[in-house]
C-alpha cells in the first residue's frame, strides 16, 4: 500500500513535474491531493487522507501553528526548500519541521524522505541518529566512532502557572492578576503577569503603561515564526518591578486571531522558565463550538483561554461577593469542571462587604459556596473601592498607591498561601524602578 501525501506548493515550479513522477511512478508513495494553500492543507489533513504532506518553503501562513496542526492530524511535514540555502532550512526547523529536501531532488530522493518522516513519527529514534533529514534519505547526524556523546542540558527552571479566570460581569479578573502578580514579585519571588483577555485587555491602563506596545500578540507572532525564546520573550516584557515583569495584551478586541492557542502554548512554555510564577489574566468565555459552524480550519477566539486554563497549574477563579455575581459563580464551576482541567482549583470571592447578605456575610458565602458548588472559597477579598481608585488613578498598583489598604493585606496573605513564601508583616518599602 502506497504513503498517501499531500502537496501545497503555493505555485512553485518544481510541484507539477515532481507530482507528476511520485504518483506514477513505483516509489512507495501516492499523492492524496494537491492543496491550493495552507488552509487547504490544514482542512485535508483533519480529515485523515494523508500521512505525509510536502510544502513549500515559501507557502504562505506556513507557520508554527500550522506546523503544530499537522502534527495533531498525525501528518509528517516535509519541506521544500533551496539548495544551499541555510538561512531557509534553519527558518523551516525553527516551525517544527525537521525533513527536508532540496527543490531539485530526484522524486526517488523526496519519496524516501517522505517515508523516512513518517517512519520517524511511529517508531523510536536510534541512538545518535538524528531526525533531521536532507537531501538522501539514508544520511543521518551521528556520533563519529570514539567520540563522546553531548552532554545532557542542565535542566531549565519550570515555573508555576496561574491561570486567574471568572465569570462574566466584571467580577475582578484583572485587579486580582494584577494585584496578585505584584504580590508575588515582593515576596522575592521572580513574577510573570501575561495579559490574555481577548475581549477586554485591561492590564496596561491598569498599571499606565503603553496600551500599542507590541506584548503578547508579538510573543504569538514569534512564536508562529521562530519558536520564541526567553531572550524574546522577555525584550517584549515590561520590567515594573525588580520582581515584576509585564506582558500586555491586545489593545483592540478585534485584534484576538492573533491570539492563536498554539502560540500561546508556545508562550507559556517560555514564560515557565523564565518567571517562578506567572500569572494569566484571562477572559471569561468558555464556549468552544467555534469549528462546529464552519467547514474549514476555523478561528477559535475562545482558543487562547481555553488554551491557558488547560496549561495552568493553578485556576483562581474569581466571583462577586453578591447575589448575582455568586449565581454566575456556581455556573462558572460547573461549566469549568466540564472541561476536566488538570490545575488545582482556587476559589476567590472579590468585593466582600456587609448588607449584601443577611447575616454574617463570611460564614453566608461560604456557606452559600459550599451548598451549591461544592467547594470553600480560598480568599475572601473585602471591598476597598477608594485604594482601588487611588491606584488606577496614578497608574501603580495597590502595594505601591496603598500599602496598607485592606485589599492590599489581603491578596498578600493569598499570594504567601499560593506560594508558600511567608508575607511579611506590616507595610513594607517597595523598591521602585523609574516612573514607566
């Protein structure tokens, strides 16, 4: 039986003939279908009619995400690319592709790079051979006789992520992200504060910061390219705080494509090693029957927080203290629990105040919690609207505005806990870059 492969050529030259010769000759490989783009592309190989696709070089939107989305359908990429051309071979292994062969090859050349790809996929790797194929088949990277093996890498730091998520209604995502994130940074904690909303970005009004500068979208957009780096990755930071970094978020809603979920992926795997804890400002939309409405590779605008829940050690889901805000709460869990996520679960009830509830207001919400979802609260964050107000109205954050404000003191006593670092009592000096 014959490798069924796809071809997405973008219109080079060397598809016609090549095409040509593979699916009539007696190479092992038959071609399931020529694709006019990486769209196309990406629909067929869902499908599962292939298990090989050869594209060119220069098609267009061939990204890491593309990349990624072949790999899921169990599809081999293989890359066209110039001879002599190291610049395009090591663009083509930064998206994730390792076989390639020259845009000259003979078609007996490109069949058994085909085969050797898909066989790389299914079978494990011998030792000091490596995957990356070019030109013939049966050359391969191997440790030279006597000579000693790499030495393996010192492994890299992997931080925690917080995924800090809540219901819709404005129940304060960003103010705990935000509070929490900074918190942690003056614990002496390394903190990381991503801004992942893609219908209401907030952070960078928030702490008065430039809402065009390029953040996370541009991580995205490396990612896609080049499979971002720390060193990246942190060039595109805000640096707030000596414990503090910042990445912000899309400035305009409509800008949320650029958001794709692989690149966030991609992006939360680097912020891992770079910060002891990152934490995720996310948006509140769970909904994930983007796909089910097209008959194509569709955007998922739900992708990227579906995404940063599914990679987060830890949710802390966030609800209004009040009748209406504890409805949408309760609901929020059960939606959240559908999804089976593997991070710890943090319940934190925000803008606690007495006569919103008859009673003692504490022991009624938690006890209300408990009732209808199961669960205690793990913070109960009391309302503290004037420290919040002197804070957004001077851009800072409530340890710089307020030190001592209730909200403030609380939120401390939520990042030790989160932590495990003890908060240390009483106001604390910051130690405060340059004004932003």
């Amino acid at each position: 039986m014959k490798l069924p492969v796809l071809t997405a050529a973008g219109g080079q030259a060397w598809e016609t003939s090549l095409v040509a010769a593979l699916d009539g000759g007696e190479f092992g490989v038959s071609i399931a279908r020529r694709c006019v783009d990486v769209v196309d592309l990406l629909s067929v190989a869902a499908t599962g009619q292939a298990r090989a696709a050869l594209v060119a070089c220069s098609l267009r939107r061939l990204d890491a995400d593309a990349v990624d989305r072949l790999l899921a359908a169990d599809v081999a990429p293989v890359a066209v690319v110039p001879r002599g051309d190291p610049a395009t071979e090591e663009r083509m292994r930064a998206l994730g592709i390792d076989a390639l062969v020259p845009d000259d090859a003979e078609p007996a050349v490109v069949a058994a790079v085909l085969l050797d790809a898909v066989r790389a996929r299914t079978q494990p790797e011998a030792p000091g051979r490596s995957a990356r194929l070019f030109g013939d088949p049966m050359t391969s990277m191997a440790v030279p006789p006597g000579a000693s093996a790499p030495e393996p890498t010192a492994p890299t730091r992997r931080g925690t992520l917080v995924a800090v998520w809540g219901p819709t209604g404005a129940p304060g995502r960003t103010t705990l992200a935000v509070t929490l994130a900074d918190e942690i940074g003056r614990l002496g904690l390394a903190a990381l504060l991503i801004d992942a909303d893609v219908y209401g970005a907030t952070v960078a009004a928030t702490l008065g910061l430039l809402d065009d500068s390029p953040g996370l979208a541009a991580a995205c957009r490396q990612a896609a390219a080049t499979r971002l780096d720390a060193d990246a990755l942190a060039a595109l930071c805000w640096q707030l705080t000596p414990g503090l970094r910042v990445l912000t978020g899309v400035p305009l809603a409509a800008r949320w494509p650029e958001l794709r979920p692989a690149a966030i992926e991609s992006a939360l795997t680097v912020a891992r090693g770079m910060a002891d804890f990152t934490v995720l400002d996310c948006g509140f939309n769970l909904e994930a029957d983007e796909e089910l409405s097209f008959d194509t590779i569709a955007p998922r605008r739900n992708g990227a927080t579906l995404a940063a829940l599914a990679a987060a050690d830890v949710l802390m889901v966030v609800g209004s203290a009040d009748p209406i805000g504890m409805q949408r709460l309760v609901r929020a869990l059960a939606d959240l629990r559908e999804l089976d996520l593997p991070g710890a679960v943090w319940v934190v009830l925000n803008r606690v105040r007495p006569g919103v509830v008859p009673g003692d207001v504490r022991a009624e919400l938690s006890g209300a919690l408990q009732r209808f979802a199961g669960c205690t609260p793990s913070a109960l964050l009391p309302l503290d609207q004037s420290s919040m107000d002197a804070a957004l109205a001077t851009g800072r954050t409530l340890g710089e505005a307020r030190p001592t404000a209730p909200l403030r003191r609380a939120v401390r006593d939520l990042a030790a806990a989160l932590t495990g670092v003890p908060a240390r009592s009483g106001p604390r000096r910051s130690h405060l870059l340059p004004w932003r």
